[in-house]
C-alpha cells in the first residue's frame, strides 16, 4: 500500500453466525481470518461464546497467542447456552450495551456470514458511523458471494437515493481476510458535512466500563 497511510488497527470486532452454515467455506474463512488477526497481532473482539463462526475465530485467535475478548449479555449465559467465551468476558445487561461497548473498545468491524443478529449489528455501525457517532472502518467478508445480494441491494438503495455516494464508501468488502484487514487499515473516513457537526459522547456509566478494558 505504497502512498497510502495506514491507520493503526489494534482491536477488530467480529460479527459472525453462532451458527456455521451450509458451507464448510464458511467455517475455514473464519478460522483463517483468526489466523490473519494473530498474525498481524491483532486482538479480537466478539459477541461471546463458542458456538458457530464465533466459536472458530476465536479459537483461531486465541491459538496464535492474541487477546480476545467476549462481550455477551447475562441472559446468555444461563444455562450455559452459548459455551465458554474464549480470554476474557464481560457481562452486559442489554444487547444495545454490549453494541455500544463493542463499537468503544474496537477500531475496526469485520462481518462475516450470519442471520439477522449479524446484519443488525452491521448495519447498526454502519448507521452509527454516518451519523459521525464513530469513524472506524467497517467491511464484510464476501465468502463464496455470500454477501453479494447484500451489497447489491446497497448500491440499489444508492441508486435510487436513499443512501448517499459518500455513505455507500462507508461498507467496504473484500473476498479475502489479508486483503480486507489492508482495506480497512487504508480507510478513510469522509464524513457528511451536516452530519459531522453533531457531537456524541458515551455515558458516565459506560465511561467506567471501558475504563476496565482500557488495557485489551
């Protein structure tokens, strides 16, 4: 990425199924891109648990010697409906909580295939960042087309202007986990004009919950 400047990415968030899908494709892109975070020492970020695609890229991570941490809500982990979370674990009350303490604690978003908890969490930072709530690079991991509906009904929205052309810039794919980590460390946020001037700032309560993750 020559000429191109590289912005510091530490933390990547994870939002995948806690399924594994029809396609073994699936599961062997999620324990390759842990093995691209471990490499390029990167540590992870995740919803919890050991079930599913969230289960394999945390696994990948932990194996190459990378914190990882699980954020998942109390009602999860009764009955130990999820499994074990891989390193460390915080427990939030609410699912918009742990969204909120993901998108502080992370510099990055990754999506890889998933049901609608997936594509919530995804489009909920991708809505946060248009709305200057946060600047952090956001991309999908097209496996085998799985997004390809996805990013066509974007450009379709784009078309017929329900999102803007700087907005669609915010999503970015890419068919590999080496070549999407190198997109998002070369991502350039370009904020609307009008949206920019509004100013954001987590709670007090919050405040002190990321002060005990501070060193991940």
């Amino acid at each position: 990425m020559e000429g191109v400047s590289v912005r510091k990415i530490k933390k990547i968030c994870v939002f995948c199924g806690a399924n594994s899908g029809k396609d073994v494709a699936f599961v062997n892109a999620a324990f390759h891109l842990g093995e691209v975070l471990g490499k390029r020492k990167i540590a992870l970020v995740y919803g919890g648990g050991k079930l599913g695609l969230m289960g394999c890229v945390s696994t990948a991570v932990a194996q190459h010697e990378r914190q990882v941490l699980g954020i998942i809500p109390s009602a999860f982990t009764i009955n130990n409906l999820v499994g074990e979370t891989r390193g460390k674990e915080i427990k939030v009350a609410t699912m918009q909580e742990r969204l909120v303490m993901m998108m502080e604690l992370s510099d990055a978003f990754i999506a890889l295939p998933g049901g609608f908890g997936t594509l919530e969490e995804l489009f909920q930072m991708i809505s946060w960042a248009q709305l200057n709530i946060h600047n952090k690079p956001i991309g999908v991991l097209n496996i085998n087309g799985f997004f390809n509906g996805l990013l066509s009904f974007v450009d379709h929205a784009v078309k017929q202007e329900f999102i803007t052309p700087r907005a669609r810039k915010i999503l970015i794919s890419a068919t590999t986990a080496d070549e999407l980590v190198d997109k998002l460390q070369a991502f350039r946020f370009e904020p609307d004009p009008a949206l920019s001037k509004l100013k954001w700032s987590p709670s007090s309560s919050q405040k002190e919950k990321l002060d005990l993750t501070l060193r991940l």
